[in-house]
C-alpha cells in the first residue's frame, strides 16, 4: 500500500495502463465492480450488523452492564441499534 493515491491506483490499474481510454474506463469498472461484489460477501457474514472486532467488544461491554440483555441492529441503512 503506497501513501501517494497516484502510485497506490498506477499498481492497481498496471495491468490496463496501455490499453486504449475506453478498454481501461471498462477495465477499472470490472475491477470496481468485482471488489463491490467481495465487500458486498463479506458484509453479509455479519451476523449482528457490525464486524467482529466490534461485536467482540459489545460483549465485553456487555457483561459489565446487568440491565442490557442483547443489543441489535434496528435500522440497517442508518446504522441504530436498540439495547
């Protein structure tokens, strides 16, 4: 991963750099599409609405509060949660 966005997206294009103007658009359109796709896998695993880093942390937080019995997504575009 290179700090500079020009260098980090020339790796990731190197491929389709000397293909012509509408094959490279076409290309970095396929190569977007597919990394949507994984993200878009990934993201259903999600059993509670956030990843498990941060499910493990609502549990640990959980023990220490008595009145909290469960904690779950209420709103999936807006990101609440109802405890």
């Amino acid at each position: 991963m290179n700090k500079n966005p020009v260098e980090s997206w020339n790796n990731w294009m190197r491929k389709l750099q000397r293909m012509s103007i509408p094959w490279l658009v076409l290309g970095h359109l396929q190569k977007v599409g597919m990394k949507w796709d994984n993200r878009k896998a990934e993201l259903q695993k999600w059993g509670n609405g956030v990843g498990n880093r941060i499910e493990k942390k609502l549990k640990k937080e959980l023990v220490y509060a008595e009145s909290v019995i469960d904690v779950q997504l209420y709103g999936g575009v807006s990101g609440e949660y109802s405890v």
